[in-house]
C-alpha cells in the first residue's frame, strides 16, 4: 500500500503558523528568533513526515531540507 502526504493548514496568522501531520499538530512561530521550523510533539514535522514515510530515523543521522529551505516539506 502506497503512503500519502496530507498536510492540513490549521492556522495562518502573523504570531504564529499551525499545521496538522497524521493528527498531530505543528507550529511555527515566524517572528521568533531561531525558529527553525514547525515543531510539536516532541519532533519537528521533517523528521515526521521522513519517519512516516521511511521508517525510523537512523542514529547519528540528520534530516536536511535539500534545497536549504526549511519551510519547504
């Protein structure tokens, strides 16, 4: 069975973005220095959204943005 991506767009506002992965919620907080993406959960939503589709995360490893843009999931 193929997986899919759904990504659901809760809550766009200037203090912060919202959005939901597998049922789980993710934030962003734009205007927040060092925010690096959207995070919840215990996890930023990169790492879910490999780990959904890859399995877990081998240790000592990283998950990069290829293009260098970590709003681009």
């Amino acid at each position: 069975m193929e997986k899919t991506l759904q990504v659901i767009v809760i809550e766009v506002t200037d203090r912060r973005e919202v959005i939901e992965f597998n049922g789980k919620r993710f934030y962003h907080y734009p205007k927040s220095w060092g925010t690096q993406g959207f995070q919840g959960n215990g996890t930023t939503i990169q790492r879910a959204i490999w780990t959904h589709f890859n399995g877990p995360i081998p240790s000592g490893m990283c998950i990069h943005h290829i293009d260098h843009n970590f709003r681009n999931n």
